[in-house]
C-alpha cells in the first residue's frame, strides 16, 4: 500500500466512712475485773486443725523438691527472641545501593526476615535462573521479564492469600500487569516499575524547523522528511529523519514493530490477515530508498546521541547511555505517535518479582513481594533510582506511578501505560537463543526483511503466523494450527 499506516476495523461508689474516735477516758476510771469465763463447748471443727498443718507441711516439701529439682536440670535458654529468616534475592538491573533503602524499610518493618540482595549479571541469567529453579537451593525471590512467565510457571509459587490477591493486581496496577501476571486468578509475580517506548527527539534540530512533536504517525513522516539531509553530490543521508524501517541498526525494533501491530488491531496470537503486510510494509517505508533512514548510519541511540539522527525510539533506560556518550546533547522525550480517530494504544515491558516452588522460605519472600507491590516501597525505589543514576523507572503501582509524570524524561511513557500492552517480542530481554522471545522475534525478523524485499506479502504472513503458532503451541498459549500439507 502507500505510505499509510491501515486503521484498525476497566462511675467508683463513694467510699465508707471512717469509724468514730473513742471518747476520752476518765483519769479515775477503772474498767471493771473480769469474770469468770463460762464453759468451752466443743466445737464441730476441732480435727481440722491438724489436717490444715498437714496441707501446709506437705505443700512447703512438694515446693521445695521441686526447686531442687529444677537446679539440678541441664541448663536451658529461656530466650523468647527468635533468630532471623535470610531470604535471598536475585535481583537484575538495579544495583545494590538503589535496593538497600527499599530493603532497609522492609526490614525494619518485618525484623524476623532479612534479605540478601543478589545482583547478577544478565549474561546467561535465565538459562542460570532454569537451572536453579529445578534445584534443591533456588532463591527465595527472583526477577524474570514478564515474558518468560510461560517458561517458568510450572517451578513457580504463586502469592498466598494473605499476600498479594488478584483483586489488588487488578486495582491498584494498570491492566497490562493483570493480563501479564494473573493466571487461573492467581498472581505469579509483580513488577515494581515499567518501561516502554518512548520518542527522543533533538530539541534543537526540532527548533530550528519551527516544529513540534509528532502526534501520530503522519505527523512523524512529514517532520522525519523535513528534518532529513542528504549530501548533495551521493544523496547520502548525512542526517536521517527517524530511526525506523529495517532489523540491522534500530534498536528494539521489535518492540516497534508489535506496538505497529496491536496499534493496526492485529491479535500477535494469531498474525493471519492483510494487515500485518500493510504494517510491516509501512514500517519499512522509512527505509525504503530516498526515505529517512538506512543500513549504512550507526545503531540508532548511538546516531541520536552524535546527532545524526533526529529522533528514535526506545525505552527509558538507554537515557543515562544517551547522557554518557553525549553529555551536552540538548533533547527531549515525548509519548509515541498514534493512528488518527482512534483510541491510543502504547507498548509496555516489565520485569517481576517471583518465587520459586521449591524456596526455602517461600511465605516470607511473597512478604517481601508483597511490600515491594506497595506504594511506600515503589515511592521509595524511585526516589532511590533518581539520586544514583538521575532516572526512575516508571512505578508500577498506579498510586505512585504519578510521580514519574515530574521527571521530564519519564513523563512520556506515564499517561499511555492505561493502554499498554506487551507481548512475547519484548526486546533486549537477554532470554537464551532457543527461549520464547527469541524465536517470536526471529520469524518477525524474517517478515519485515522479506517485506523489504518485496517479497509475496501474502506468503510472507502465512509463514509468519505458522512461526508463531508453532513456538506459542509448544507453551500453550494457543491452539495448534494443523500441518499444511504440500503444495
């Protein structure tokens, strides 16, 4: 089609008083003798005397027995204090020192439970997390990409009762987290923040045309053309517009190319209509020759941080890469663009907190969890992020998810995180070569560049939506297709 990204077809009584003084008595007065005292009669409780001494002797040697007794036991401690649970935590990303305030707070609320904070490195992680997982000594608590959840459920233990509910995942977290970590309404993990895609743009190159962010797709073409400069003797690009349109240098394309789809109305479970070949085929319009980007320019953070691109997508956390490669790069964030007249959709991705089945400590470490789903702790972990890197991810908790709207890099990805979605092509997860994501993204891979190609659009998503049906098949998440037989 030409270049037109397709539209698509929740009170004491008073007290007695004191008896009266006897009077005076007379100096002369002399009380009278006594009398003699008449007879004792025999009183009915003359034996009880004895018996009552008895009682007393007989108490007075059981106590003291039994003090001896007690002295001549092994000594014992009669401390009531408890020694401390450690749970251990394999944590991604976030370094020690943006962890321990976080930790401290935990800590100090639940004294019987200590955590130890584990980072480790993201080379091999999940094939490592596999391993350990299916041991006898896994962590009590450790991240994984919300895409992986159908790789790992089965050696996963879902939050008790008294945790972390269905209910409150659907209350107090955008939808995306319901439909990422609720299954058969149990919760299997929970992020603390999100990431997405964002816009960066040069402010100055923005400027200097008299333009301002694009707010949908079109509006991105046309100021990709203006702000794209070419040699004037090879044609060359010497400044491209928008990093878009092809796999080899635009980072998490993927992601890109699945915010394309949802935002086109295209279920990712069952890629089989027209409409993919339109999406893909207007992503790699932007590189298409004469357009505004291509192979021959560097990876795109790269270019936009030398300022050789004007504006890319990506997520929040190559900013501080950004800011370290070009320190006085002067550029701004905005919220992706939109299709015209219809409802906004945008592209999230997140890491959760889980525990394994076979944790030593299992109900402390859904504790754990449970806090950090809080507003207090994600408040504090994005206050934490900001004074050691200068950048917060976006809190998960939607009552403090706010606060990243005051962080003018942040600010972009807040108010679309209401319509994201994710899904199975979530990039730069560092998943094995053979794992969920990475397999999804190779058959999407081989689609956009046979798009490029101008290959049989129509063969092109046959083959794409087989991939995906065979590699979701094999997890469950959808129905196997039957075998085509040969033509």
């Amino acid at each position: 089609m030409a270049n037109e990204f397709p539209l698509p077809t929740p009170a004491p009584s008073d007290p007695l008083p004191p008896p009266e003084e006897n009077p005076a008595i007379p100096p002369a007065y002399q009380p009278p003798q006594p009398v003699a005292a008449p007879p004792v009669k025999s009183s009915p409780f003359r034996f009880l005397t004895p018996v009552l001494i008895g009682l007393v002797v007989i108490g007075i040697i059981v106590f003291v027995g039994s003090r001896i007794f007690a002295s001549l036991r092994p000594k014992t401690s009669v401390s009531t204090r408890t020694e401390a649970i450690t749970i251990n935590y394999w944590g991604l990303w976030e370094t020690s020192n943006i962890m321990a305030p976080v930790i401290t707070a935990f800590e100090a609320a639940n004294p019987s439970i200590k955590v130890n904070y584990q980072l480790q490195s993201h080379q091999d992680y999940q094939d490592r997390l596999q391993t350990a997982l299916t041991g006898n000594t896994p962590p009590d608590v450790a991240r994984i990409h919300s895409t992986w959840l159908p790789i790992f459920i089965g050696n996963l233990f879902p939050a008790p009762a008294n945790t972390v509910s269905a209910t409150e995942i659907q209350t107090n977290f955008y939808p995306v987290v319901a439909n990422s970590v609720i299954v058969n309404n149990q919760v299997y993990g929970v992020p603390m923040n999100f990431d997405g895609l964002v816009l960066y743009i040069n402010t100055n190159m923005l400027r200097q045309a008299n333009l301002s962010a694009p707010q949908t797709w079109e509006d991105l073409r046309s100021i990709a053309s203006t702000l794209t400069l070419r040699d004037t003797v090879s044609g060359k690009i010497t400044r491209a517009g928008v990093a878009l349109g092809n796999t080899t240098n635009v980072r998490a394309w993927p992601d890109i190319v699945s915010l394309m789809l949802f935002q086109g109305g295209i279920n990712p479970l069952s890629p089989n209509t027209k409409t993919v070949s339109d999406v893909l085929s207007y992503y790699t319009s932007f590189a298409a020759p004469g357009a505004f980007w291509d192979e021959t320019l560097p990876d795109s953070v790269l270019a936009f941080a030398n300022e050789k691109v004007a504006i890319i997508f990506a997520p929040l956390w190559v900013a501080p890469e950004i800011s370290a490669i070009n320190p006085g790069l002067i550029w701004q964030t905005a919220p992706v663009p939109q299709l015209p007249d219809t409802e906004p959709l945008n592209w999230a991705s997140m890491w959760l907190e889980i525990v394994p089945k076979n944790a030593a400590h299992p109900n402390e470490a859904w504790k754990f969890i449970s806090f950090l789903a809080s507003a207090q702790a994600q408040q504090i972990l994005f206050e934490s992020a900001i004074k050691e890197r200068g950048l917060g991810q976006v809190p998960s908790n939607k009552a403090v998810a706010q606060l990243a709207s005051q962080n003018p890099i942040s600010s972009a990805l807040v108010p679309g995180l209401s319509t994201a979605k994710t899904f199975y092509t979530a990039s730069l997860t560092h998943d094995g070569a053979t794992a969920l994501n990475s397999r999804l993204i190779k058959y999407l891979e081989d689609a956009v560049n046979a798009i490029a190609k101008k290959q049989d659009a129509a063969k092109v998503v046959e083959t794409l939506n087989l991939g995906f049906n065979q590699v979701l098949s094999q997890y469950r998440l959808v129905t196997p297709l039957p075998t085509p037989t040969p033509r």
